[in-house]
C-alpha cells in the first residue's frame, strides 16, 4: 500500500504539525464563537471545545484500539494500575489541559508553546532523581538551558503583554496565563513519571482509551461543580459541531492517526529529534494562523530553549553510542515523549 511506504519520519513530522496547530487553531475557533455569540454566550468556548474534542479523540481510540479491549486483558489490572491510570487521566486528561486551555483564553499562544517546554526538564529531574536515570552532562545543560529560557519567556516580557497579572516586581511580572501554562506542564510532567513508573507493562491501547475516558469524565464533573449545568448549554450548538468536526479531522483523527503511525515505524530517537521541533512548529502555526508575531522576550526565550534542544539531542545521541544501542523504550512511553498533543 501506498501509506505503507512513507517513512516512520514523515509521520512523526506531520503529526507535530498537527498537534503545534492545536493552540492557534483553538484559539482561533474560540474568536469565531466570540463573533456568534447566542444570548451572549460563546458556543465555541475553552470548555466547549475540551469536552467535545476528548470526547471525539475517545471515539477515534475506540475505534483504532477496540479489539485489544477485552475481559481478560482488563482482569490483568491490579488496583495499583486502575489507581495509577486514574491518577494520570485526572493530570494529563483532565487537569493539564483545563489549565493550558484556560492560558490559551488570557494570554498569547507563543507564550503557552514556550513555557510548555518547562515540562522536559521536570520530567528529566524526577527521572534522575526517584527513578535513578543515567543521563550525562549534554542531557543535564539542555535541561538547564530550557528552563532557563522558559524562565526568559516570563521575566522579560513587556508589561502591556502580560494580562491578569499575578505577580510584579522590579524585575519581572507574572501573569495569570502563564503559571497556568506551567501549571499544565508541571502535570503533565508528573503523570509522565506516573506513568514511567506504575504503568510500565500496560498497553498504550488501554492506557490511551482509560486515560481519555476518565479525564473527559472528570472533567465534565468539575465543570459542573466548579460552575453549573448551564456551562454546557451550548455544547449541541450546530456552530460548535460545524467547527468541531473540522477540528476533529485534523487535529484529533489526522494528527493521532499519523502519531500512532509514526510511532510503530519508529524508535525512541526519531521520536525524540521530531518532538524537538514541536515549539517552531507551534510559533509558525500562531503566526500563520493568528498573525501572532513573536515578541523580543520570546525570541530570546525560545532560542535560549531550542538551545537546549540540541544539547540534549546530542546527550541522547551520545548515551546511546555508549550502550552501542538506543535504551529499550515502550510504545507508550514514546507516546508521552510528546507531552500535550491538543487534546
């Protein structure tokens, strides 16, 4: 077949497209519901589209994973592993993406692609230190310098670029959108090494439909405790299901069709070396998409970032010629090399 002769790379590469679109296109789906207000509710809100998105990327898990579900496999599942997928689809499912949605709402997107990167080093520093990683000296500078520019991003931004401010000093402000983004990263960090470390020998085929249902579950549970049942008052707006369906072709079907692709025709480095181009993918998307320009404090943020994105490239690359081999990496882990993928 013809799909059968693209490369593993190509897939990789095309479904980081997708996903760095996800923010911009959301963002934009969000001002056309801002123009078609109904009683003066956007029917294409943050909420709104979090909700039917989960709940269309269920659908497509289902439908590509359904045959692996079954009694037996689900039997093998201690209540450590039911606790442990509970656990990561309340960070990454439901928690991690309410808030980098909620950043999307009330700062620029540049910001939320950016300051997503903390996320990496989280990861990396719990690895060393509760799982007892081996790392060398390339992987631990590109860590620092990604933080470093994260911490850029934030203490340099101009004060007219900084909504809901939370905090300000004579050095740096803090807006509201931004510790939201690092909220977001923070859990996703977190339930990566959940996942790393209870959650090893499941399948990403129940990992991914478990994580997807739950998280959607709860989230709709603290929409409506946190707000009311008529938060969702228009989730069955034609407006919103006309725009949802295109969202759920590309982002949702597309991007996870190619990303599970990619990684069944890939390794742990391929997968690693495409995920370092997702913040210049999701930059262009914004300006492509949004006409959202990068600011000088981004800039020197985001080189300072992609920076450390080669160096940790080359740690990688030099860890695995000593072993004379990549370290043996599941499926599923390679899926969480990712991080948030837009839904």
């Amino acid at each position: 077949m013809l799909f059968e002769r693209i490369p593993g790379r190509a897939y990789l590469l095309t479904a980081i497209v997708i996903f760095a679109a996800a923010s911009p296109v959301t963002r934009k789906l969000t001002d056309i519901g801002a123009t078609n207000l109904i009683d003066g509710r956007n029917p294409i809100s943050f909420c709104n589209v979090l909700f039917v998105g989960n709940f269309c990327a269920l659908i497509l898990l289902i439908f590509l994973y359904g045959k692996s579900l079954n009694l037996d496999s689900l039997k093998k599942l201690s209540k450590i592993d039911w606790l442990s997928i509970i656990s990561v689809a309340i960070l990454a499912g439901a928690l991690a993406p309410g808030l980098i949605f909620s950043a999307l709402d009330i700062t620029m997107v540049n910001n939320v692609v950016l300051i997503g990167r903390i996320e990496p080093p989280i990861v990396l520093a719990l690895s060393v230190f509760l799982l007892k990683e081996r790392v060398n000296l390339w992987i631990v500078v590109g860590a620092i310098f990604s933080f470093i520019g994260v911490v850029l991003t934030i203490a340099l931004q101009r004060p007219e670029n900084v909504q809901n401010m939370m905090m300000e000093t004579g050095v740096f402000q803090i807006g509201l959108g931004e510790l939201m983004a690092a909220g977001g990263a923070i859990a996703l960090a977190i339930s990566t090494i959940i996942s790393k470390v209870k959650l090893k020998d499941i399948p990403l085929s129940i990992f991914s439909i478990f994580r997807t249902a739950i998280g959607t579950v709860v989230f709709f549970c603290v929409v409506m405790i946190l707000f009311s049942p008529s938060h969702f008052i228009d989730v069955f707006s034609p407006l919103l299901w006309q725009w949802m369906l295109f969202y759920s072709a590309v982002i949702v079907v597309c991007g996870q069709l190619a990303w599970f692709q990619g990684l069944r025709k890939t390794g742990a480095a391929d997968v690693s070396l495409a995920s370092s181009f997702s913040p210049i993918a999701g930059i262009l998307a914004a300006y492509l998409l949004l006409n959202e320009a990068p600011t000088m404090a981004q800039y020197i943020g985001g080189s300072v970032i992609m920076l450390g994105i080669v160096l940790n490239q080359i740690g990688v690359n030099k860890l695995a010629a000593e072993k004379g081999k990549m370290p043996e990496v599941t499926e599923k882990e390679m899926d969480l090399e990712l991080g948030y993928k837009g839904i």
